[in-house]
C-alpha cells in the first residue's frame, strides 16, 4: 500500500479515550478513525452523509464488511493521516481502500465496504449517476470498475 495513491487523507490526533492500558490506541478505534475519514471523504468530494445520500437519492449505504491489519501502533497525541480512496466500485457495492500513518510510518491497513440499497427493502440499489461521477473524477489511481461479484 503506497501512501501516494491516496487522493485524500483526513488529519486526526489521538485523544486520550482512545487509548487502552497498553499505552496505544485501542484495536478497534482504528475502525472509527475509517469511519471518520469515509465520512470527511464523502464531504470532499461534495456529498454530506446522511444528507445526501439518503435524502436526495432515496437510498442509504450499509457496511458489509470491515478489516483492519495492524503494522504499528498510534499512542496519546501522535498526529496522523488517515487516507482512503476508492478501491472498486461496481452497480452497487464500493469498496474503500484505508491506511493510517504517522509520518511516513505505516501503522494500519483496512478495507470496508458498502452496498447502496433501498432502505425499506434493504436490496441492493446502483449507484447514483452523479455520486459514481464525482468518486471516478476525484480518484488519482482509478478505482476498478469491473463487473467481479455483483451485489
């Protein structure tokens, strides 16, 4: 995972809830730190979730699946850069690429998917048009379009 093939990073400091009696930041905090960059993703690239997403387009985005790989460890008020971009994105399904670092030093890997789905059905949905748009003009390595396993 090459740092420069991230578009976006989203600077966080570790705050001291977030640290467990090892001295480093608690395992599964690393998954709210992808949770926090997705969403300031999604505000960069001009759509504000939940507003957006839901509202404007009738349907809503659920995760269905999320892993981390732990290289290093992040402690009480390190400063990092927790980058995403877009992997792949397919008709309905998205999957976002994550690492975390501090500095130039890689602590974590991570992916999580979406599936955009009907919110009253909860079957899978295609992207809107002009949210596929803005990920493929925003992404400087291009996410994989390809049809793979359809969700």
């Amino acid at each position: 995972m090459r740092r420069d093939d991230f578009t976006f990073a989203h600077k966080l400091r570790v705050r001291w809830a977030e640290v467990d009696r090892q001295d480093v930041v608690f395992n599964g905090n690393y998954l709210l730190y992808f949770d926090i960059a997705i969403t300031e993703y999604w505000r960069e690239i001009g759509f504000a979730y939940p507003d957006d997403v839901p509202h404007r387009f009738g349907t809503d985005i659920y995760a269905v699946k999320a892993t981390a790989e732990y290289h290093g460890s992040a402690g009480y008020d390190d400063m990092l850069d927790v980058c995403c971009r877009v992997g792949r994105i397919g008709r309905s399904s998205m999957q976002f690429v994550l690492g975390i670092y501090r500095g130039d030093e890689h602590l974590t890997s991570g992916e999580i998917i979406y599936v955009n789905a009907d919110p009253k059905t909860r079957k899978a949905a295609p992207w809107p048009e002009t949210l596929r748009q803005a990920v493929l003009e925003f992404e400087r390595v291009p996410p994989d379009t390809g049809s793979g396993t359809p969700r």
